[in-house]
C-alpha cells in the first residue's frame, strides 16, 4: 500500500524536475510567523545569466542548487487581518 509520505515524495520528485523560468524582477518567500499572529513575505533579487541560472552577483558564478546559500532580502512584508470570532449565535 502507497503511503501518504511516498506520495507527497513522488509528487514533489516529479515536480522538482520540470522547467522553472527564473524572472529577473525577483522572487518572494512566503511563510507564517504563527507565534506574532504574522504573515510574511520576503523579496530576493534575482541575476540570470544566458544559459537561465540563477547567478550569485558578488561572484558572477551560478548558485547552486544542492547547497544552502544565505542572501539577504531585499524587502521583508508583514502583515495580520483583524480576528473574527467565527462562531455566530442564534
């Protein structure tokens, strides 16, 4: 029997290997704070080079995907909507 686990895995394996146009504006990432109540999105630049891969723009050199590089954005967005209380009475 397929697991959920090895499904998510085979969903994200075939995902990972299709074509992905990397946009020279940028990219965002989007994510919770869930202890301040937040969400956030964080803005990064974007160099591309001719062949489309992403370049470190210190180095001119591409950025690999197998390895964890630290950039700083260069925006940080947050923001929270009003609490309601869902539960009505009647």
């Amino acid at each position: 029997m397929i697991t959920t686990v090895e499904t998510i895995a085979a969903i994200d394996y075939k995902l990972s290997k299709r074509f992905l146009e990397l946009d020279p504006a940028g990219y965002f990432i989007i994510y919770l704070d869930r202890g301040a109540g937040l969400i956030c999105a964080k803005h990064f630049t974007n160099e591309v080079n001719e062949q489309g891969l992403a370049i470190d723009p210190e180095t001119g050199k591409p950025i690999p995907a197998t390895v964890k590089v630290e950039r700083q954005p260069t925006a940080t967005f947050t923001g929270r909507t009003e609490e309601r209380n869902l539960h009505s009475t009647v």
